[in-house]
C-alpha cells in the first residue's frame, strides 16, 4: 500500500497549487501510513481529489485496507 501512496504523492508534487507531498508511516503501527500534503488553497487540493490521479487510488485500495481510508484536512495556524 505505501508504493501506491508513493505513486500519489509524487502526482501530487506535479499538481498545481500542491506545495509538497510525503508518505509517513506510524512507528507504533507500521500498517498505518498516511499521505501528506500541503497545498496552495483547499480548492487546489479539492481539484487534485477529484481528478484521476487521486481517485484511481480508491479504486486501488477498495478492498485492501481495513476500515474506511479518511481525509482529514488541516490548515496552518
């Protein structure tokens, strides 16, 4: 699952507005991994989920992974 995140974050990188992306994994839970980005404007982020790079992702993992993967966003203090 983390190559296929990998493969996201690297569309991610060459997205407009997306500021930098990385793949994390937890050190208490090695099958949790999280994608990371930061983006320009949430309407940049929201056109990058939408189109195929990101949603070929949850074709991917459909299936593969337990529970429900999320999206949670985060804004700079």
């Amino acid at each position: 699952m983390a190559g296929v995140l990998k493969s996201v974050a690297e569309a991610a990188r060459d997205a407009s507005g997306c500021f930098g992306a990385q793949v994390a994994s937890s050190d208490g839970d090695p099958n949790q991994v999280v994608l990371i980005s930061r983006w320009e404007s949430s309407d940049a982020m929201r056109k990058f989920h939408a189109g195929p790079d990101f949603t070929s992702l949850e074709r991917t993992l459909d299936g593969s992974v337990k529970g429900t993967p999320s999206v949670e966003v985060f804004t700079t203090a």
